[in-house]
C-alpha cells in the first residue's frame, strides 16, 4: 500500500477560515474541493431546482392528472435500500399531496430479477393499475415498459441508472442521467429522484390552484429517508446530495423521523441525536438490504411507511434478525471465496488483473458484499456468481461485481459482451458496482474474457493500492470534542471522511476479541501516548511506521478518550 496526502490548497483554506469554517474543517473540505464557504450552507434554499430535471415537468403534469380523477397507482420498487427508501418516499410524498390510491409492489430477488419485467407489468395490470412508477429502476425495462403500455397503463420512470442504448418508451421518464438532461448533480440516488419528482408535482398542483405557499403540504419531514437511502445506495456525495443528506441528519438529531427509522436506531443501538451518515451506511442500510437479499423488502418498505411505533420496533427487530442471518451466511461464504481466490494466486506472483469467483453453495442474495471484501483484500476488479435459484433458470449464474477506481466495470461488461456475444444474458449497473447472469458453463469463458479487459485498460499503477490521507494530525486536535465536530459532517462516497497519516513509534501491541482478530495497539505520537485498534487485522506491526488512521472516541466507565482507527500502513 502506498499512503498518498491530498493536495491542500492554502489560498481556499485561508478563505474558508477567514469565512468562519474550523481551520481543521477549512483544510479537509479545501482538499475535498471545496472552494467556498457558499458550497457549505446546507439550506433547502440551496438545493438545486427540480426544474431542471429533463422529464420532470411531463412527470408532474402526468402524475397532477392522475390524482385529479383518483387512478391507482402502483410503485414498482428495486429490492435494495435506495429502492426501499424511494417507495417509502413515494407512498408518503403521494398520499401527502392528495393520492388516494397508491400501493406498491417489489419484486422478488430471485424469482423476478431486477426492474421492471413483462411478468411484473401483467401482476401490476392485474391489481387494477392505472398508473405504473418505477422507482430506482426502469431506464433498462424497454420489454416491461412496453408490456405495461399494451396492457393500458401509463408508466413513469424515474430512475438514476446509466440508461442502455435504448429508452424504454414510457410516458415520462426522470433521469439526471439520461441523454439530454442538464441537471447538475448526476449523482442523485433513486430516492433523490422521487423527491425532486415530488417537489415538481407540488409546484405544479399549486399552479393548478389546489393549495398555495402557505397552505401546500411540507415534503421536509421525507429528507431522514432521502438521506438515508443517498447515503446507503454509495453515490458521491456532491454539493446537492450533501444538503439532502445534511437536511435529513438534522430533522434525524432532532427526533423528527418516521417511526421505522427510529426503531431501527434502536435495534442497532445506535443513538439518534448524535446521528452521523456512518449510521445510514453501515447501521440501518444494511437491516433494510438484508430484507431484499434473504428475505422480502416489504418488510422494509412496511418499516419504512409504518406510522405504528409498536408496529415499526416488530419490523425493525425482523430486520436485526435477518441481518445477523446475512452476515453469518456472508461470514463463510467470505473464507470460501477467500481460499478460490488464494487458489488462484501464484505464490511468486501479483494477482490477476481481475478476479472471478463461483461456489455451488454460494447464496445469490449476498455475492455482492462478498464481491466487495474480495476487491478490498486484492485491489483487484471481482466477481462473485452464485447459482440462480429462479425457476426454469437453475443453470445459470447470477454474477455481482465491484471495481477499483480507473476501471468502469458496466463498461467492462459491454465489451465483454461484444466479444463474446451470447455469453452474458443479461447486465447492467454502474463504474463501480454491476450485476450480470451468465450459463455456469460459461464461467470459465467469463472469467477470462473480464481478465483479458482488466489486462488492456489496467496498468501497474491503478492496480497498486493507494490510501489518500490528509497527511498529519496535530496532537492539540486530538480532542473528543474535535471528533464529535467531524462525526456531524456529511462525509461519504466521493467526499472521503476525514483520514491521517502519521509517522508514529509501537510501544505495545496485543490481539484482542473473541477470536483474537484485532490488533490493539499503544502508540508514540510527536512524544505523546495514543491507543489504536486495527480491526480485523493481526499481523504485528513494525517499531517504527507510518500508519494511516481515523479518529473515534472510546467511551469507558463515562471517560471519553480519543483512539486511532488504523486503516493501512505504508509498505
């Protein structure tokens, strides 16, 4: 690993300190960007425009419609927690603003697959639809947005996925990311999208005269779901999606969220009123996600929408449940993986330029995390396939990848595709993140085919693991109060939280855990003692080193002490 410091331009931080900001917060958002202390009002005022938003006005005016003579509307949602959360935003957004008659369907992981299919617009035409939404899916359902139409529906699409060379042709489509659209931040999650979606339509219901500014209904209190699912769904956090984000935090510290999120800061024990947004990635995204990975995402969608608080602790104790069921299935499916991915190293030799892993026992609902680990242990691009348990498809395999920044791994699939046509039945996602199913007789032709693209587009620079830091801490910031400044920041997806690096000195060192899997370590920095934990780490560390860390605070017998969070060392 090589530990890199951001570039930190003096004359931004001189503003931003001189703007007020905390010269710790001044370097971190000038080494993040940041130019001036403007980008930092997180108002609502702030945000950008819904109108800007190509398709947005035809949504409004489509969806205005459909409330004036009572249609049903049905929400057909994705199974993950941006899914999740944009059909809870949606069901309540909808009914707020006059909707009587809206449910929602979601289809099943692994009968179903992703987005909107023919089969799932003939089970939405049968409830007596008028009005098909798809919410974080739908740019690729050119065949379910056809059979939708020709059953008689009108469909909208909003969605924020790189849209195919064809556009399915529904009545309206919302994408920041379709062709044509101007819309500044690309990087809106689907639930992102529902809300400008919402606030378009309550801008075109007061010019229809229904309410006026005073009167209006207020979408506010739906900003704790907009930031958790932005926050949980991994986009980069730009400007607008940091106000989102930051409108949500304040409305969660403040107590003023739906029941189902307040029960699952309890079933994580986790305490609301110091909400941060690692609380939305790593505490109640992955309760929601486990819904749609091993069970049925109505359980989090229900949690979600629920206005019972007894109702809502039920759901959110299901969800714990399912979640400490996931990480034990993904626990050892992740030293499985492990060992065919060692298999597949040459002792003497770097990894492969791609890695792609397939076990007959692997569960398909969890490849994806497991993908994830693989990438982060290797630096290298991965895939993770597990046999397909839908019916009539028992001999393919459902593939789930993660990639390393310089490779775009949607990109990569398509080229895959065009070389070897017939091999990938079906793909699609992001740079970072894609899904494909492919035959299991063609794993080994997959396997090669990714391997030879990483080869091509790779060098040895991209594929040696680098850590960006913001270089050294002074001792005199190393305060619990200067980290509970920091843990209130927005940080995330592609505005790193805040990470240092310091040459320091090991004094002590011991594993600690259940399973002795943590190296706790005691540590001389600039002459001054410090403690430090690597998690799931145990090799020991040299006396000297330059270690790359976070910051946390320790809370023991009602002392609150600063720790290091050790995330790499140099070497």
């Amino acid at each position: 690993m090589k530990i890199i410091n951001r570039d930190v331009p003096p004359r931004t931080t001189w503003a931003l300190e001189q703007a007020g900001v905390h010269p710790l917060l001044a370097r971190l958002y000038a080494a993040r960007g940041v130019r001036s202390a403007d980008e930092l009002d997180d108002g609502l005022k702030r945000l950008l425009p819904p109108a800007g938003l190509k398709g947005v006005e035809r949504a409004a005016r489509l969806l205005a419609d459909a409330l004036a003579r009572d249609a049903r509307i049905c929400i057909v949602a994705d199974y993950d927690c941006d899914g999740a959360t944009a059909c809870a935003v949606a069901l309540r957004g909808l009914r707020l603003l006059g909707a009587r008659q809206v449910d929602y369907l979601v289809p099943d992981r692994v009968v179903d697959g992703y987005g909107l299919t023919p089969p799932i617009a003939e089970r939405v035409a049968a409830r007596g639809a008028d009005l098909l939404i798809t919410v974080d899916n739908g740019i690729a359902s050119v065949a379910g947005v056809a059979a939708a139409r020709a059953l008689g529906m009108q469909v909208l699409v909003t969605d924020h996925h790189l849209p195919g060379a064809e556009l399915p042709a529904a009545d309206a489509i919302v994408n920041p990311n379709q062709p044509g659209c101007g819309f500044a931040s690309k990087a809106l999650a689907g639930v992102g999208v529902m809300f400008y979606v919402l606030m378009q339509l309550r801008a075109e219901l007061r010019a229809r005269g229904l309410f006026d500014a005073a009167s209006q209904p207020r979408l506010e209190p739906l900003l704790p779901l907009v930031a958790l699912g932005t926050v949980a769904d991994v986009v980069a956090l730009d400007e607008n999606n940091r106000r989102l984000v930051a409108q949500g935090l304040k409305r969660v510290r403040a107590g003023q969220m739906p029941a189902g999120m307040a029960a699952l800061f309890a079933a994580a024990s986790r305490k609301a009123p110091q909400a941060a947004t690692f609380d939305f990635g790593f505490a109640l995204g992955p309760r929601i996600n486990a819904a749609g990975r091993l069970a049925d995402m109505r359980l989090g969608i229900e949690c979600l929408t629920t206005d019972d608080a007894a109702r809502a602790q039920q759901l959110a104790q299901q969800l714990d449940a399912i979640n400490r069921e996931r990480r034990e299935i993904e626990g050892g499916m992740r030293e499985q993986a492990l060992q065919i991915a060692e298999g597949l190293l040459d002792a003497d030799a770097a990894p492969p330029p791609a890695i792609s892993v397939f076990d007959g026992a692997f569960h398909e609902g969890v490849v994806g995390i497991v993908a994830s680990r693989l990438k982060d242990q290797f630096h290298r691009p991965t895939f993770v396939f597990a046999p397909s348990n839908a019916p009539g498809h028992e001999h393919e395999l459902k593939g789930s990848g993660r990639s390393i920044a310089g490779f775009h791994l949607r990109d990569a699939l398509d080229l895959v595709a065009k070389r070897h046509p017939g091999v990938l039945l079906r793909f699609g996602g992001h740079a970072m993140a894609a899904g494909c199913t492919i035959a299991e007789a063609h794993f080994e032709v997959f396997e090669q085919a990714l391997a030879q693209v990483a080869q091509e587009w790779l060098d040895a620079a991209t594929l040696t693991r680098r850590l960006e830091t913001d270089g050294p801490l002074a001792p005199e910031y190393l305060r619990a109060d200067l980290v509970d400044m920091l843990a209130r920041e927005v940080w995330g997806q592609g505005f790193a939280p805040p990470t240092f690096s310091d040459q320091v000195q090991v004094q002590s060192q011991r594993l600690v855990g259940e399973a002795k899997n943590h190296l706790q370590v005691k540590l001389l920095h600039r002459g001054e003692a410090v403690d430090a934990i690597w998690f799931n780490h145990t090799e020991p560390l040299p006396q000297e080193v330059l270690l790359a860390y976070r910051l946390d605070v320790n809370e023991w017998r009602g002392e609150r002490r600063v720790q290091w969070l050790v995330e790499g060392v140099q070497g």
